[in-house]
C-alpha cells in the first residue's frame, strides 16, 4: 500500500527548521481560533478549557519539534497549525457529538476509535486531547505504516498526558484481516488519506455493524459528481450507509474560509471476506 499521509492539499514544502513554539504564541492563536469556529465555540466545556488548550499546545509544540526530523508535514506557520491541524480536526468531533455519538460517555466498556493513516496523529491527538484521559471510557488506536510517524504519535501522547492513546503499525489492508482488529471499532476515521473511494474500502472492515466510518473530507470531494458518487457502489457492498441509501455529508468552514466536509457512515452488517483486496486492486480497480 502507497503510504499513507495526513499533510492536506494546501501549502508547499518549505526549507529549514522552525521557530519553536511557545505558549505566548500559540494560546492566543488558539482562543481566536475557537472564536472563529462556532461548532467550537458552542461548547466551550469540551475545547475552551485551560487543561484542553495546555494539551493542545503540548501537540503542537510536538509537532513544529518533530516535522523535520520525522517527515511529519509542512504546514508549521503557528496560525496553521491552529486552524489547518486542530480546528480541521476538532470541527468535525464536535459535528460527530452533534450526531449523538457517545465519544466520552461512560458505556461501561471503552468506546473504540480507531484513525487510519495516522500521520503526526491528526485527528486522533486533537480528539484524545479534548475528550475524557479514561482508558475505561474511551480508547483511540493510531494505525499507521510508518514507524517513525507512530513514535512521534507516540511521544506526542506522552508529553501531553494522554492515556487513552496507543499506536499499531502495519498497512491498512493487512491489519483489517487481523483479530483484534477487523471489525472491532466503534468508530473509524481517517483524514486527507486517500480517495473516499479507496478509504471505504480500507476503512469499512475495521468497524463494528452498528458503528460508524468517519471521513474528513474536502467539500468538492465529498460532491456527488466528486469522490462521493464514484464511492457509492464500495459504501454498498462494504456494508457501509446511513437509515437512507447513503452517507451523511456534513458541510463546514475553517476560521480561513477553507471549504470542509465530514462524511458519516453507518455500519449495517459485516462486511464480505473478500475485502480488502490488495493495494494494488484497490487504487487499479476501484469498487463499481
């Protein structure tokens, strides 16, 4: 499988190390971006508090030390950071407990998030920065490829205090046959990785029937004449839609104006054995 990245379209590559971040910086970054983001700034209780600001600095200064050495993105500008990183993450969370997903609720037994193509761990830091530090209610598993890529998901966790993170390295396709793994989380979700046709494939054997695959979307992808229609026949056979035919298409801006969608799928039943093919199937002969 091609590796998997989460650097979205904007920005080019740019030369030489970062300033560090600090908090004087950031913080007020922050604050104005919670302002500028109603689907934030209308609950405050889950990501305008001190402790989730400290947690969300604490990624992101991870993030501007690591890029370099870890290949992690080139996206760093503070600013960016907050809004094309964290607000491009944690929108979409907020949509998702609009929705009435239990992320959080005490279900006794661990609500299960699995991000596929973890990257340097956008959305999965942002959501475990935000959201209750319990094991026992919540657990988000970052699966990525790339092993340097998970040690920075990893040491990222750690300085930010975040138990309810853990990291499995290996290709999407491969790991989706494992026990354990193969249909066997609540929620699956997976950002700026892959067409969506491509991602429902990879995505759909991970979740549970009754659980749900989350993709965080460009809006011209997420169009009917775009990814989403070309998609339709996968969520289909995969077992993948919502009470209707098809997904639920959320619409959403950055506090920069940049176009978003969340795409939301409900698991109906299991999905056949034969998926997912290999790699190169996969991205050669798309599912119609």
């Amino acid at each position: 499988m091609a590796e998997l990245t989460h650097e979205p379209a904007e920005g080019a590559k740019s030369a030489g190390t970062p300033e560090p971040l600090t908090r004087e910086v950031f913080l007020p970054l922050w604050r104005e971006t919670l302002a500028a983001s109603p689907e934030l700034a209308a609950k405050p209780e889950i990501f305008s508090s001190d402790e989730a600001a400290e947690k969300l600095f604490r990624i992101a200064e991870r993030l501007t030390a690591n890029a370099r050495r870890f290949n992690l993105t080139s996206i760093l500008a503070p600013r960016d950071i907050a809004e094309k990183h964290l607000a491009d993450s944690l929108v979409p969370l907020s949509i998702l407990l609009d929705c009435g997903l239990p992320l959080g609720e005490d279900l006794g037994e661990p609500y299960t998030v699995l991000d596929v193509g973890t990257g340097a761990g956008f959305p999965l830091l942002p959501w475990a920065a935000v959201l209750p530090d319990d094991p026992e209610i919540l657990s988000f598993t970052g699966l990525d490829a790339t092993g340097k890529k998970l040690a920075h998901v990893r040491e990222s966790a750690e300085y930010a205090g975040l138990r309810t993170v853990r990291t499995v390295q290996g290709r999407a396709e491969d790991c989706a046959r494992k026990p354990g793994m193969r249909e066997a989380f609540d929620l699956v979700t997976a950002r700026a990785v892959a067409p969506l046709p491509v991602l429902a494939e990879l995505c759909a054997p991970f979740v549970k029937p009754g659980g749900f695959f989350a993709a965080l979307k460009s809006v011209p992808q997420a169009e009917e004449d775009g990814e989403l229609g070309a998609a339709r026949p996968a969520f289909k056979k995969l077992g993948l839609g919502g009470q209707s035919s098809g997904p639920e298409i959320f619409r959403f801006a950055l506090p920069n104006g940049a176009p978003r969608s969340l795409v939301l799928c409900k698991k109906r039943g299991l999905t056949p054995r034969e998926y997912p093919r290999r790699w190169a199937e996969i991205t050669k002969r798309p599912i119609v």
